[in-house]
C-alpha cells in the first residue's frame, strides 16, 4: 500500500492562455519519468484537435514521481482540466479528485473572467490552492502588480508565489517544492469500504472503457465487483493501474488517495458517468459522493450528411464518438430540406464545433449542419411541457400557452476602455444588467443574466471584436424564465426551409428575419428563375430579397482544343453544384444553413 | 498508305503586346527566340512525322498569340517543312490567325503561296473606343486595309472574329458593327462573349461592362442581323454554307488531330496530351531529338507517363497526358457534341458506345429538356436559344461523377 502522505493529487487552474499546459509539461520533465527527447511540445493534450486549439478538451492524469529536497519520492498525480465553459460540470469533477491547486496566472495579463471563475470552482471544493506568476521574462511582466491583485481580488496569499517561466523553464524547482509543501496530502481510509470518484473516461477498443478515478476511501483490484451508484451498473474490474504519460501502467491495487484508472469489459462510457460514485458491490459505502450531476446537453443542432447515402456512416460514426463522449446526444430526425439525419446535443458552441470536426476530420463525411438552437420550455394550453430541440417541432401557436427560455448568469471582464461597448453587446443580446466591481483602475467586471440563445451564436465572436480582444467571458446556467418567443421561418421560392426556421424573441424577430434574408440572398446563387427569400411569422411575411434569375452561363471559348482545360472548368462547376440542397428547384448552398450564425454586423 | 485522317495544329505563341483579356499563353519577345523556337517547332514535326507521316492531313489551324507577327521567312520555314514531312491533302483547308496591324502585301501573297488558304481575322470590334479598352493595336481602318488586300490576294475563305459583351459596348455599337461586318460579306464569322478571366488585366480593373440582359440581347439579336446569307452552326460561329470551319468541327466531333508548339494540345487514340507550357523547355527539347518511339509508346498505351517522367512528371516535355476512360469518352462526346447546334445524333451515340443515350444520361437530358433548356427533334438532341445562352450550366451535368 502506497503511503498517503507522498501523494500530492492536484490540478493547475488559469485563464486560457496564462500557460497552464506548459507548466504540465515542465512538471512531467523535471519530475524525470519522461526524458526531454520523449516530451511531444504538449505532452497533456494528445488529441490533435486540442494541440491547434491551444486548449484541454478531454481530462487527463498524469502520475510522476518527484524526489523532493528532503530526501523523500513523492508521487504527484496531475489532474488536467478542461478550459472552457462548456466544460464546467467536467472541471468541477476534476477539481473534486484533488487535494490542491496551482494557480497560474500571467504576470503580464493579470487576473482574467476564467481565473476568476476557476479559482472560485477551486475554492468551492475546499482545494489548497497556491499561486505560481508565469511568464515573468515578458517585456511587459508586472509581477508584483499581480501579486497585489491577487491578494486583493481572490484573498490569496501571493508574496511568496513562485515567479516562473514555464516556456523558459525558469523557477520550476520552486513549483515542485511548493507542491510537496502546499498541497495536502490525501487522509482516506484505506480499510473503509471502497469510495472512488469518476472523474473521466475513454473507450477503448480492446479494453472496453477505461474509467479514471480517485479513490476517497478502500481498496480496488482485479477480481472487485464494482458498482456504479447513480447509474447502477456493476462490473467485475479487470485491471487497474496508474498514468504515465498518455500510457497507463497496469498495477496490482490502488489505494485510498491514489489516482488511476480501472477496466471491466465496460462496453459504454454512458454507464461511467463523470461524477459517478464506484463503490464495491457487496460492501458499498453508505453514500455517493457529492456533486453527481446527469450531464445535460444545453446546445442542439441538426446534422446532416451532405450526401443523403451517407446516412448509416454518419449513424456509425456518432454511435463511435459517442462511446467516448457521454455528453453527446443523438436522436434520428428528419427534415423536408436535408433528408435523413440527428438532431444531436451539445454542452456548447465550442463542443459542437468540436464533435462537427471530428465528424468531418476523423470519419470523413461532409456534413450540412443547421443553426444551433437551445431546448426551450413550452407550457401548452392543457398544461403539458415540452422540451423543445428543434423549432420545427414548435406546437400550432394557438395551443400554447407560454414558452420559457435559458437564462445564464454571466461574467464579462474587460478592460474599462471598452465597458461602453461591451454593455451595448449585452443590452442588444436582450442582456439584464447585475452589476459592475472594479478589478482595479482599469479593468472592470460585468455581470449580466443573459438568455442563452443570444450568446449561442456569435456572442463570442462579437465580443472579442468589439473589445479588440480584451473582453474575457464566463457563465453558468441560471435557470429558466417566461420569455415572449416566436417562430421565424424562411421560405425559399415560396417553400418553407424547416431546416432554416429558428425561434427568436419577437422584439429582434424582424431585424433578424430581415439579416436573414440579406444573408441569404448572398448564398443562394443565381437560377434559371428569381428565387424570392422571405422571412415569416406566423404565416405573415416580414422582410423580403430576390435573387435574380441568371440569363448567362456560358464560356464558349476554347483554344487550340484544349479539351482538358474545358473540361475541368465543368468539374469545378459541377463540384460547386454538388455542394448543394435541393429545396423544391431551387439549390441551397450548405453554407446558407449555418448563414443565421453570422449576422453580427459591427465586426 | 494509311488513309486515317488527322488535324494538325500549330502554336504561334508571339503578340505585339497581350490583349487584357487574353489569359492563354503568348507574349511578345525578340527576332533570337522566335528563330530558336520554329527551329524547335520544325524538329517536332520531323518527330512526329516519324509516327503520323503517313496519315493524311485534312485541316492544318495556325493560331495563336498572333501567327501574322513572324517574319515571313520564318512561316515559310515551318510550312514547308510541314510539307515536307506530312501528307497534306490538294482539297486541304489551312487556316492562319492573323491581326490587322502585322499585315502587309508581301506576308499575303506569301501566305497564298504557302498553301494557306483561310485566313481568320481578329478584329473583336469595329469601335475605337472599345478596341483601346480591350488593348487591341489596331482600329477598323486598319482592318479594312488587311481584309481588302486579302481578297485582292485572292483569298476566299476569310473569318472576321468579333466580341460581344466588352466594356464600353451598347447594344447599338454592337449591331451597327455586326452590320458592318456583314456588308463586307466574309465566309465565316465567329462572336465570342467576353469572359473576364482570373489572371488578365481585366481582372482588377473597374470595368464599364454592359448588363447581362443586353449582352444576352446582343447575342439574341446576331441571327436576325445576319439573316439568311449565314446560319449558326456552332455556338459561337456563322457561316455561309459550306464555310463552317472543318479544323474547329474536328474539336466538336472528337476526330483526331496533333497539336504542335508551345501548349499544344493533341488527340488521338483517345489520349489527350498537352506540350509543356513553358517556352525555355519547349526549346531546349528539341534541341537534343528521337523520341518519336517512346511518344508513340505512350500514345499506344505501351507506357505509361510514371515510367517515363522525363515526359510528364517534371512537366518536361507534357504538361498534361491523359488515357481518356470510356465514361470520359461519352461525357466529352455530350459537351463537345452540344457546342453545334445540329447537336448530338442519338443512334450514332448508341453505336459508338453501345449504350443507349437515355440509359446513360436520362435524367439529366429529361430535366434540362423540362428546363427548356434541351431539345430533341428526329434524331438530335442539341442545346435550344435558352440552353445556349446557359450552355455551361448543362454541359457541367455531364461531367465527372
């Protein structure tokens, strides 16, 4: 049995960007079980998605051994975290396998909304939580400004903090010191009946899934009958081990306080739920542990297969990512304009985009997704709720008695230069001002109860333009209200585009109705005949553009008999036409139905 | 003897200056590399003789850049060496592209004598200010002077080419100078609409061009200009009957023909190839000789390009080679075929292929058909005015897969 006072569980919390995974790496490096030649650039992020991105998607550990200044080995198992609001729910479960935290923070930069957020995420599980200032070799460095801010604004305890350059590695030594000496070690009792949590999981194709977990309380080997307590599945686990560095090291027990993964000939990550409680089947301890949540997916889209015979490919590949995603939701669907495809369920923007690439980039199809919307409450008149995914389904307007909307309460830091704009954004995306603290002189934090489908969209985007990058955003979801939510429809040639129709607050509908059109009158090309775009409400027509019909295509010309040239100037026009839906006789661009994403026009 | 016709092509690249809509490869360079290239031309016909010198050669097209701008000593070099090396028909027609403004009496004759006895006129418009907008050299008068010496020549197949959809044009210079041109009763007259291509001078500039409607207007209006002295047989060119230029129907037909110079592109035994595009190469080649067996291998299909990358891979000698499939075969036979307006003979297609032409494209002939865009009469399918002016849009159907 591993002694629990060499353990140090922790995970390093910061604001996109302050160099979180490059502090990882050096901490693998330093700590010697990965020699240099063997370090990828970002040894935490395997997914080749994640390396572009710059950010964490999926939770990792990594187990390393340190030997500290007084003599002793300890073994630090470092917890990586997801970044991004999406991903709350997945960081807290992450945070609760921990004893401690460091947190990062750029000595250029400050403070930014996800310090803020994570730090207080930290906090909130009672983790240790100690700051390290990175990038202290910038010309720009300020370290004893944020070190004050620090203190002032979180109550931390700075002056001491390690003044670092992960990307030079300055200063780790005193990283690895202060992880010994500032994270608790870990007091579970190792003879108590078995309490582990769930803190992530992958499928793997030859052991089934791979469940990460830390053990609170007992003992966990091959031959334990497991049992999942929110999900009541038990399984009989046939290995256990430890992280090295994206490998796993199988290993005869863990223990209370240690961090590793098990198998069991698990087919599903839906039955390893994030959050989840493994217990022993015949001697289960007498409460889960705090914090379980069923994931749910706060963003939905139709995704289509660009050609309709791909339809079981793009069923086989969702089933795929699903196996390792459990916060992917799929259900068939079908629309009159795109065929045959899934209504599918996201934690967010960022989430679908990613799921969407892996789709195209992984399995190879071409997709056709429509905008995404959120799940909408609709109260009918006999007193029934419905769950609202996909604003075709919208009951007949008359049978409805009201409709309610997710509301999010979100944070906005921003440097004071550009608080006007910012609250201008908020107030258009139907914002609720809360109110405003001052960071410090130049920098301010604004706090808006926002409707989750306004910030959907290009909120992000908006943002970051109109505060030329400054604007850092964080939110939660609040909960639900009443809200005064209407239909728009398109109609293309006089046919309506289900796949185009989305719901809107009937105060934006007619600017929105009428982007719309403009937007669509760009992508849709010109026909043998004028193809009007209307927007409607409730049958009732409120903007309007038309495409004209085309007289002229034609390039007769063809020197010398260059068959071949000619020839591939017809491929690249077919190509173009391929790319296209056939609503009645007319042909939609793909790009037309993501076109209501983008009609933020003060970019 | 082998009696199999050929077409023969020949690439003049050279121009007084480059017109700003001209995308195709020419230039203007000096007397030394116009010397070194018909010297390279000249040892490409001897190779080539090597393999199709006993076909017999039924259309020869001289084109270009400007084939009027070499030195006449120069043409005469490589038409004789073409004579020499090549079966040329007595009823042969050869054609020459030339520009007003490069013309004078001695090149005439000499053409004459030379056994070219088409000429085709660049004219493009008869307006001044259209012609300076374009980039042209020369002005009507100018042109005047070089179609009557032709015909004084004694030549009496004569081309006039025009555009229409320029910038500056109205509908009225167009049919004044359509008018024009008709007074002057030339054999054939070929009306090409602007295309502003990706890599000309156009390209970037603000152009004054007219709208679609009236450029569609202009075309529209070409037929009762002309009237009955002339009928379209093709969708950019009209003829007086019997005049339809033979090289060009070659291309429409899918019949063999070689094409020699710089970007040539040839076809025979359902392969197409393309000489290299770049005139140093092109040169060089034919410096060092004999390679007509390994050309003919590959044309044979008795190699292949990869085993020979001196011939494609380094882009050397061919830019392009290419063994068509039979499913490239009965798309260019559409979209080559519909260019006249005789159009495609359904049996004929059936017997080259055997397959019927609504087993292969049914669907696509019933919809542009429903389009209006298409048309049948007797045993001819052929593109109507409509599917004329959207030519691109159905020939596209038939491509690829």
């Amino acid at each position: 049995m591993t002694d629990q006072s060499k353990i140090r569980n922790f995970c390093i919390v910061a604001h996109i960007d302050h160099g979180k995974s490059t502090l990882a790496d050096r901490i693998i490096e330093s700590t010697g079980l990965l020699t240099s030649r063997e370090m990828q650039a970002q040894v935490l992020d395997n997914m080749d998605l994640e390396r572009e991105r710059g950010i964490t998607i999926k939770s990792q550990a990594v187990r390393t051994v340190y030997k500290a200044k007084d003599g002793n080995e300890y073994i630090f198992n470092l917890i990586d975290t997801p970044g991004h609001v999406d991903f709350n729910y997945e960081v807290s479960r992450s945070l609760a396998a921990c004893d401690g935290a460091i947190l990062v923070v750029d000595a250029a930069q400050g403070i930014e909304a996800q310090t803020l957020a994570n730090v207080y995420l930290a906090l909130d599980h009672n983790l240790d939580v100690f700051p390290v200032i990175n990038k202290i070799d910038l010309p720009s460095a300020d370290p004893q400004r944020v070190i004050d801010e620090i203190e002032d604004v979180i109550g931390l305890e700075a002056q001491d903090a390690p003044l670092i350059s992960a990307k030079n590695g300055i200063g780790i030594d005193e990283v690895l010191e202060a992880i010994v000496h500032k994270i608790p070690a870990p007091k579970g009792d190792p003879n108590a009946p078995l309490k582990a949590l769930i803190f992530d999981s992958i499928y793997d194709s030859y052991k089934g899934v791979i469940v990460f977990c830390r053990l609170m309380d007992g003992k966990i080997s091959k031959g334990t009958n497991v049992l999942m307590m929110a999900t009541k599945a038990s399984f009989e686990v046939v290995e256990v081990g430890t992280f090295g560095a994206g490998q796993f090291f199988p290993c005869d027990e863990l223990s209370a306080g240690m961090v590793g993964y098990f198998t069991a000939s698990i087919k599903n990550v839906r039955d390893t739920a994030v959050g989840d409680t493994v217990t022993e089947a015949k001697n289960p301890c007498k409460e889960p542990l705090p914090g379980y949540k069923k994931v749910l997916s706060m963003v939905y889209c139709g995704v289509y297969p660009a050609d309709g015979a791909k339809y079981p490919d793009l069923r086989d590949a969702l089933e795929k990512l699903q196996l390792n995603d459990a916060s992917l939701n799929y259900e068939p669907e079908t629309s009159i304009a795109l065929g045959f495809g899934f209504r599918c369920g996201f934690l967010g923007l960022l989430h679908l985009e990613i799921v969407q690439e892996r789709l195209e980039r992984e399995y190879n199809l071409d997709l056709v997704t429509t905008a995404p919307g959120v799940v909408y409450h609709v109260y009918t008149t006999d007193g029934e709720m419905i769950e609202l995914t996909n604003p075709s389904n919208l009951p007949d307007p008359s049978t409805i008695d009201y409709m309610e909307e997710p509301i999010v309460s979100a944070e906005i830091m921003v440097t004071t230069e550009f608080i006007g704009s910012i609250m201008e954004l908020c107030q258009e995306r139907r914002g609720r001002y809360l109110g405003m603290e001052y960071m410090e002189e130049t920098r301010a934090l604004l706090k808006y109860e926002l409707p989750l489908n306004e910030i959907i969209y290009d909120f992000f985007d908006a943002l970051k333009s109109r505060s030329k990058g400054y604007a850092s955003f964080d939110y939660d979801l609040k909960g639900y209200e009443k809200s005064e939510l209407i239909k728009l429809d398109i109609l293309v040639n006089h046919e309506e585009v289900d796949a185009l129709s989305f719901i809107v607050h009937k105060d934006t509908a007619y600017e929105r109705g009428r982007k719309m059109c403009e937007k669509l009158k760009e992508e849709i090309p010109r026909h043998l005949f004028e193809i009007p775009i209307q927007a409607a409400v409730g049958g009732k027509i409120i903007a309007r553009e038309t495409v004209k019909a085309y007289r002229k295509d034609v390039l007769a010309k063809c020197y010398g008999g260059d068959i071949t040239r000619k020839k591939k100037l017809l491929e690249k026009q077919k190509e173009g036409k391929k790319r296209m839906r056939q609503i009645g006789n007319v042909e939609i661009p793909q790009a037309a139905f993501m076109s209501v994403l983008k009609l933020d026009d003060k970019k | 003897m082998n009696h199999k016709k050929i077409g023969i092509y020949i690439h003049i690249p050279f121009c007084v200056r480059k017109c700003n809509y001209c995308d195709f490869n020419s230039f203007d360079t000096d007397l030394e590399t116009k010397i070194n290239y018909i010297n390279a031309l000249c040892a490409e016909i001897l190779e080539y003789a090597h393999i199709f010198g006993d076909y017999s050669v039924d259309t020869v097209f001289i084109g270009g850049g400007t084939p009027s701008i070499l030195p006449v000593e120069l043409t005469r070099q490589f038409m004789d060496c073409l004579f020499k090396n090549f079966n040329i028909d007595t009823n042969a027609e050869i054609s020459m592209e030339a520009n007003p403004g490069t013309l004078d009496l001695n090149k005439i004759k000499t053409y004459k004598e030379l056994g070219i006895n088409r000429i085709s006129l660049g004219l493009q418009s008869t307006v001044s200010k259209e012609l300076k907008v374009l980039g042209r050299i020369h002005d009507y008068e100018t042109f005047l002077d070089s179609f009557r010496m032709l015909r004084e020549a004694g030549f009496k197949n004569i081309n006039i080419d025009l555009m229409n959809g320029i910038p500056e044009q109205t509908y009225d210079s167009f049919i004044k100078g359509l008018k024009m041109i008709k007074e002057l009763n030339p054999e054939h007259i070929s009306i090409y609409s602007l295309i502003v291509e990706e890599g000309t001078p156009f390209y970037n500039q603000k152009l004054n061009l007219p709208d679609e409607d009236e450029e569609r207007k202009m075309v529209h209006s070409i037929p009762l200009i002309l009237g009955d002295e002339y009928h379209q047989y093709e969708i950019s060119n009209y003829s007086k009957k019997g005049f339809e230029c033979r090289h060009n129907i070659k291309y429409w037909r899918r019949e063999e023909y070689l094409g020699l110079g710089l970007s040539a592109a040839s076809f025979i035994n359902e392969t197409r190839f393309k000489n290299t595009d770049n005139i140093r190469d092109y040169i060089s080649l034919f410096k060092k000789s004999g390679s007509s067996d390994i050309i003919k291998d590959l044309i044979d299909g008795k190699l292949t390009t990869k085993e020979n990358p001196k011939f494609y891979d380094n882009n050397i000698r061919f830019s392009e080679f290419e063994h068509l499939s039979n499913d490239d075969k009965m798309s260019e036979y559409m979209f080559l075929g519909l260019r006249m307006n005789e159009g495609i003979c359904i049996s004929e297609f059936e017997k080259t292929f055997g397959i019927s032409i609504y087993q292969k494209y049914g669907d696509k002939i019933n919809l542009h058909i429903g389009e209006g865009l298409l048309d049948i009469y007797e045993d001819h399918l052929f593109l109507t005015e409509k599917g004329r002016d959207l030519a691109n849009y159905v020939w596209s159907d038939f491509v690829g897969d």
